[in-house]
C-alpha cells in the first residue's frame, strides 16, 4: 500500500509513506523463525514500511498551505503536536 500526497510545484503526486506485506520472504534470509503449537517451525510472516518521508511531507506542508505574505498554515490535525498554528515569514 502506498500513500502518496500532492506535490504541486511537479504537478504531480509523489509517495510518502508504504507498507508492504513480504511473507516469508525476508524471514527466510534472517531465520526469523516460531515454534507452531504442534511444536514444528516455522517463518514468522514481516512488513516493510516507510512510516513517513519527512522530507517530502515538509515540502507537502510548505507547498499546499503556503499564503501569499510568505507564511504558512499548518494544517489543523498538526498543530497540538507542534504547539502552533503558523509559520510567519
């Protein structure tokens, strides 16, 4: 799964965050094994994710919630993690 946002000074959107279910694929090359309840092994089954691209997400913000005197907006949902609402020029 991917998870892309829209960058607009490419004019396109651009993925920012995957997640990807490997099987056993990885587990095999690392011997990430279980134990079964019947007692056989066998290979745990593991994820490959990018949790965010924070390069591209800093882009995102700056490009989508820019204003025309210089500042920025954060966007709604951000702001009690950052503690304020605007990026002044």
């Amino acid at each position: 799964f991917d998870i892309e946002t829209w960058i607009p000074s490419e004019g396109r959107y651009r993925e920012t965050n995957s997640a990807s279910n490997t099987g056993e694929y990885q587990a095999r090359g690392i011997g990430a094994k279980y134990r079964k309840k019947d007692g056989k092994l066998g290979y745990v089954h593991t994820l490959n994710a990018t949790a965010i691209a924070i390069g591209r997400i800093v882009i995102t913000i700056l490009e989508n919630h820019s204003k025309s005197d210089g500042s920025v907006t954060i966007p709604q949902a951000l702001q009690p993690y950052l503690g304020f609402g605007v990026i002044q020029r």
